[in-house]
C-alpha cells in the first residue's frame, strides 16, 4: 500500500520530497513536518496529492494529513514536569582569563532515561532552543546561553512552577537578570551571585566557600501558593513525579495503587492533589527519607478519577505504557474487588506487572505511540469518570457535594426509569425495581444504589450493569420518590401493581414543562447523539414505540416526531442547529446528563464549529485536520 503512495506521488512531487516520505512515512517528526510544509507552497500539486489520498482508504488519509499539524505540549505540562523532573544550575568556576577570575555559567537542564528520549525532543522542540546531550543511558536536555535562556524565562514567568523548585528559579532568574546586565564583571554583582547561589538546590561548595569568605548567604525566597493552576500541570508532574503501581500479594490477592512522591517540603503541594482528584489521601513516611506521598487505593477511585482524568489529559512520554499496562491489569481484575479473578487474568497481570516502570526493557526500534491510539481501548470500563477539584471531566457525575436539587435528580431519576426501568412482582410476591445500563455508565447506577440501596451487578457475556433494588425499604423510597413523576404507560402499570402491594396510592403525572429534569433522563437511557453520514447534521433522538411520550417534546424542544416502520416505533429527533444549541446553553446547563452521552452533548459547539470544514479546502488545511481529529474523538464515545 505504501509503495503504491509513493509511486502515485512520485507523479506531482519532487524527488527530495519523495525521499523525504519514504523515509519518515513511519516515524514522522518535527523536522519532516517543517520540511513538509515548505514543499505545500505547491497548491496545485497538494490538491493532486489529496485526490490520490481521497480515493484510498480513510486511514491513509488520516495518517496523511496528520503530518499537517505539529502537536505541541501544552505550556502546563511543560511546567508540571519541570516541577518534577527540572533543574536550574547556577555554576560558579575559577577562570584566570575571565574579569574578576571567575566564570558564572547558568543551566537549564532536564535529565532523563535514554527511554523518554522522545519526550525530550518534543520539549525541545517546544522551547525551539537548546540541545540534546546522551551519556550512557542517560539524556539530558539542555540550555546555556543567555538569548535561549530568555525563552526559559519568559516561559515559567507567564507559567509557573508550584513546587518548591519555583524558590530554585526565583534565584536562577536573579543571577540571569544579574548577568545579562553584565553586572557579574565586578565584584559587588559576583558576591550576589554567590550568596544566592550558596541557597540555591545545590548549595555551595566548601572551596567556594573558602573563596569567598565574606559572603553572606541570601534568603531563599518560599513558595506561597502550591494550588494546582491546570489539570495539563498535574499530567506532566504526573509524567515524572507519579507512578502506577500493582500490588500482588503472596494469596494473590491483586490490589491497585496510584502513587506521587515527593520531599516533605512539599506536603501541602501533596494534599492538594487529594482536593484536585478528590479522592486519595496523604502519608508522610516515618523512615529517615525524608519524603512523603499521595496516595489513591481505592479501586473504585481509580477507575472513575484516575483513568479517565488521564485520558482526558494524556500522559505523553515513557509512563504513557505503565499506564496503558495500568488500566490494562484493571481490566482484567474487573469492575470491582468483589469480582472473581480467573487464573488466567492473574497470570496475565503477573506478566504485566513484571514488564512495568523499571523493569520496563527499552526498544531502541520503538516508534513514538500515535496520539490517535493512545486510548483505543475498546472496553468502556475506564469511561466512568467523576468530579475533579470541581471541574466536571466526565461524562458521569459520581456522589458529590454539587448534585443538582432532589427535584432535578427525581425528574431526571423518572426520565431515567421510563426508559430503561422496570418494576415488578416476583413470583413469590415481592416487589422488585431493575435498571439495566451500559458498564461505562457504571457510576450513574451507583449514585441511584447509593440513595435506595440494591446491588450492581455484571450481567455476564455483555457490556452491561444491572442494578436490582429488592429490599421493602428501599422499594417504597424510590416509589414515593417517583410517584406521578412517570410518564410511560407501560412504567405507569408496573408502578401501579407495586404500589397496591405496599398501599401507596399511584399519582398522575403533570404536563410536562420545559425545564423539568425527565427530558435528560429519557435521553440518558433511550436518546441517541450521532452525526448523520448523508447529510453531515447532528441529530439528538428518542425512540419509544409510543407516540404519546414523545409529543410534549416536539411542543417544548422542536423537532419532528417520525415512525419507523421496520421497528414498529415513533422516533422524535431534533437537528436545527439554532434548536439544539439552545438545549446546550441553556437546558443542558441546568440539567445536565448523567450518562456518557454527556461527553458528546459537550462537543456540540466544537462540531458546529469544525463540521464547515469537513471537506477538503486548500486554505483551512489545519481545520480539515482539526475535524479529522475531532471525528475520531467522536467516534470512540460511541
């Protein structure tokens, strides 16, 4: 297939360029992406390249276009992982042929395993100063001269650093300022520079000491305020200060730990990554390091905060595998600690957790993971996700102190049930409820377990939870809740056999209004968000097989109400782009999903926005690749 591109494009392009594919075409980077673009200038010939592309396959063309557009980490990351892993140097030497005999030298420099060389390159590349530097298994990133510098500087004025490695470039930059005013030529400036340096993270050595006796150390500036500026800070400090971590015990007990550690003059720096996750807890160690970490253990944590805040907001160098191998273990474990763990899952996460973190062996023929397919995991185990430090990730919102009212909830709560609830009498005569869910909308059927009680359960051989409430208690609790809150004919008989049994009298539910909770319910369990191939809109819909249900909508949101005849079902949709923004800013805002169909419904602006640019025009090349991108995003949810 490759071969066939090659030839095809050796038609319209240069032999240089031709080369330039051939030998990057599968390890594309940054200088073939620079070098790429000054061959584009040829319009006529990219468009005859786009044709030939068009007509292959639509991974070729994805894959082709991909090189228009050259990813950058964001500026946060960059901070969070000089926060972990960065240093600011400030080196003073005897040098007879320099002013007053001595030489100030200033380093930035981060040094990593030759296996993240590839990370270092992209923050190189981000900086556009610097170089590289490998020394064993070592690599090091580096920058000198004072106009490169300046880059540095620039960068973590306008981002921050947070931990107390900001006290180290507080005095970095003063000697910088010091020296670019050439005022380390004399004696006055040089003693400054000494005396900061002297508190710097290396302190100073006795034989600079001996050198300058009549200095006095400077006070080391202390960092105020550790709160976390950007979820992008937490994923790069992440990057070199966290780690994923098994446990299997000598019963074979499998159990899951998130770990960040750091030195204890950075505990309130660690306690607040338990307000930012909410979740974790923090332990200073009681051994002569003096260190302490964060800590997220609960199964459950982890799989609605951790994961998907890592999805959301990826990892980008060599711990990206530890956590695939992470989330992986996870999968094979199960969704809870109570599940059963087969001897060949066990045997399975052994495997995993013998290759991980530093027993990791390093492949010098590996080839930098695809941003497409870092998280292509097709098991939807890891979408449930929750709040974090207030700010909604997730698709699924898990128990928290910013729950809508109790009148929102049952609204929404009734919506819920008649689309996918069912009430019943058993044959023995007890009164039973039951909801039956996708597994990545897990968190949705804790919340309700959580207020009624019940149980959760896998329904084996399909992706799907049951939740199953029995208990009398629970029962009339959830009646009394959603009494004359049902619409559903058929929900309204079974509601009604239940309450006989237990003598509540069955109430008729109100006309429906515009801002009533039951709309995003019915959509959470029976509503559909999907762009049409046909005609390229974006339609929301509800399928019922009664028409009753669905014409108050139609009244209150617009749209259309249709049958379909193979399924012997109405089925309302709405696709007016003027509609279904006004749901996005103004109903969505106050009712919003609780399933992870609320992910799409929080892409619809950026679909209205990319969607005029999904054909191919010459002079929007970088929104065309934006829409590829936010296709395939889309897509995954699915």
């Amino acid at each position: 297939m490759f071969k066939m591109i090659n030839y095809l494009l050796a038609s319209v392009v240069s032999n240089e360029l031709i080369l330039k594919i051939r030998k990057n075409f599968l390890n594309i980077n940054n200088n073939f992406i620079n070098s790429f673009k000054k061959y584009m200038m040829n319009i006529n010939k990219l468009s005859l390249i786009h044709s030939i592309v068009q007509k292959n396959n639509n991974l070729i063309k994805k894959y082709f276009y991909s090189v228009l557009q050259n990813n950058k980490l964001h500026p946060y990351y960059i901070t969070g992982f000089v926060d972990g892993e960065g240093c600011f140097s400030i080196n003073v030497r005897p040098r007879p042929n320099r002013g007053k005999g001595y030489a100030v030298e200033l380093v930035f420099k981060i040094t990593l395993s030759i296996k993240d060389k590839l990370l270092l390159e992209d923050i190189k590349n981000y900086f556009n100063v610097g170089r590289l530097l490998i020394q064993g298994n070592s690599i090091s990133y580096c920058v000198k001269s004072l106009n490169e510098l300046q880059i540095i500087v620039n960068h973590f004025d306008n981002y921050p650093l947070i931990s107390n490695k900001w006290s180290d470039y507080q005095l970095f930059k003063q000697v910088f300022e010091i020296v670019q005013k050439k005022e380390h030529l004399d004696s006055e400036g040089l003693n400054k520079i000494v005396a900061l340096k002297a508190v710097s993270n290396r302190g100073w050595s006795d034989k600079l000491r001996e050198l300058f006796p009549d200095v006095v150390p400077a006070l080391r500036p202390i960092i105020q305020n550790q709160i976390i500026p950007d979820p992008n800070w937490v994923s790069g400090f992440i990057e070199g200060e966290g780690s994923f971590y098994i446990k299997i015990s000598n019963k074979d007990q499998v159990s899951f730990r998130f770990l960040v550690t750091q030195h204890e003059r950075d505990t309130e720096l660690l306690k607040n990554f338990i307000i930012f996750f909410d979740c974790g807890y923090f332990s200073l160690r009681s051994n002569s390091i003096k260190h302490g970490d964060f800590f997220v253990t609960k199964l459950e944590d982890i799989i609605c905060k951790i994961l998907p805040f890592f999805e959301k907001f990826p990892l980008h160098g060599n711990k990206l595998k530890d956590f695939l191998d992470f989330k992986k273990a996870i999968e094979l474990k199960g969704v809870t600690n109570n599940t059963y763990l087969t001897n060949e899952n066990l045997l399975k996460i052994k495997q995993i957790k013998e290759g991980m973190n530093k027993n990791r062996i390093f492949d010098n023929n590996e080839k930098k993971i695809s941003q497409d397919l870092k998280f292509s995991s097709s098991n939807p185990l890891i979408k449930s996700k929750g709040f974090i430090n207030k700010r909604q990730y997730s698709t699924i919102s898990t128990i928290s102190k910013e729950q809508p009212s109790q009148t929102k909830f049952l609204e929404w709560l009734a919506g819920l049930i008649d689309g996918d609830g069912q009430f019943q009498i058993t044959k023995k005569g007890f009164g039973s409820f039951k909801i039956i869910m996708n597994i990545k909308d897990k968190s949705l059927l804790y919340e309700i377990k959580h207020k009624y009680g019940g149980y959760v359960k896998s329904i084996s051989g399909s992706n799907s939870l049951k939740y199953k409430l029995q208990n009398t208690k629970g029962l009339i609790n959830l009646i009394t809740d959603v009494n004359g809150l049902i619409r559903n004919p058929i929900r309204m008989l079974q509601l009604n056999r239940i309450c006989l049994k237990y003598n509540v009298n069955l109430l008729e539910p109100k006309p429906l209004t515009y801002y009533n909770g039951w709309f995003s319910g019915i959509i959470d369990s029976d509503g559909s968000i999907h762009i049409d191939e046909k005609s390229g809109q974006l339609i929301i819909s509800v399928t019922q097989k009664n028409k009753y249900l669905l014409e108050p909508l139609q009244i209150l949101y617009g749209g259309k109400i249709q049958i379909i005849g193979h399924k012997d079902a109405f089925i309302y949709s709405i696709y007016r782009k003027q509609e279904i923004l006004k749901l996005v800013d103004d109903y969505w805002k106050k009712f919003p999903l609780k399933s992870s169909k609320n992910l799409k419904i929080n892409m619809i602006k950026e679909f209205y926005t990319l969607s005029d640019h999904r054909n191919l025009n010459i002079k929007y090349l970088k929104e065309f690749n934006q829409w590829i991108q936010f296709k395939d995003k889309w897509e995954k949810i699915s």
